[in-house]
C-alpha cells in the first residue's frame, strides 16, 4: 500500500486492522503523534489528512492510502520550526509536551476550517463567510485536545498569535 506521509512516500504492507496511529509509530517511526487513550477523546493522535484534522487512532490505515498525510514531524520546512511551534515555545503552550503534536495538528486543521468557512457549535452566525477567531470559537474548536498539564492559556496565546500573523500574511 502507498502513504504520502510528510511529503514523503511509503510502500508498506498493512494489516486491514492496523490503525493510522500504530502504522505512523510502529512501522514509520514516526513517534510524533501520541497514544493517548486510543480512544478518540483526548487528542494526542491527532493529524492531518489533505489538511483535515483527524484523530489517527481511530482511523484504519487502509483508508489513507495515497491521501497527504501530515503529522507534526512535518510541520517543519528546512529544518526551521513551524511558526506555530515557535509561537506555543514562546507562550509556554506545553509542559509535558505529550499532547503538544496534536494541539498543534489540530490548531492548523482548525484554521484551515476556519478559512474553509465551516461553522462550529458556538458561531454566531452560519451564513457567514469569513468565520471570526473568537476566544470561544477557539476554545470550542480546541476542545478535543486535552492537555493533562493544563498549559490551556499558552495554548490559546500561541494559537491566537499565530491567526493573527497568519492572516496578515506574516506566517504561510
């Protein structure tokens, strides 16, 4: 089977049971994305696919196939962090770090809903084309990743930076 992981591409064999998560860790190495609660709940696993955020322990390998598949090792280009890792290293947005790589999966996949135009539980408005960064959408948005150090307001700091540098086109 072909993944295109990261911009790379992998020829594997796999298991029709054999979760993303467990493919990415076990057989890649690629040891970014967590195994939380293998469950769906906290987070930790969270990737992106075609720049959906999904959460990669509850997803069968299979269903991926020839997808772009991005984990947090390939958030990076030419060895320089992502702005969006400086920015949550700059408001302390981690302790442990254990949850780190799906927070930061799962902010750059909401963004990218944002910009999609899709509405959550709490925007305002449904109709609207241009979907506000509000503190509670944020939060809304963010609240399948669970951080056990509760590192919440850094989080939320670096996140809200990095929108806002983003959509004035300092950071791509």
């Amino acid at each position: 089977m072909l993944f295109h992981i990261n911009g790379t591409r992998y020829d594997v064999e796999v298991d029709v049971r054999t979760t993303l998560l467990d493919l990415l860790r076990d057989r890649l190495q690629l040891t970014g994305s967590k195994k939380g609660c293998n469950q769906g709940a906290c987070g930790a696993c969270t990737i992106l696919v075609n720049g959906v955020r999904i959460n990669s322990c509850l997803a069968l390998a299979i269903q991926y196939q020839g997808e772009e598949i991005t984990t947090v090792e390939g958030l990076e280009s030419n060895d320089s962090l992502h702005p969006l890792q400086r920015a949550f290293i700059e408001h302390d947005g981690f302790q442990c770090g254990y949850c780190t790589p799906g927070q930061l999966c799962s902010a750059i996949g909401l963004l990218n809903e944002l910009q999609a135009g899709v509405p959550s539980v709490v925007t305002d408005n449904l109709q609207a084309a241009d979907i506000s960064l509000t503190p509670d959408e944020l939060r809304e948005r963010m609240s399948g990743n669970i951080c056990r150090c509760g590192a919440y307001n850094g989080i939320v700091q670096a996140i809200q930076e990095y929108s806002a540098d983003r959509i004035a086109g300092v950071a791509r």
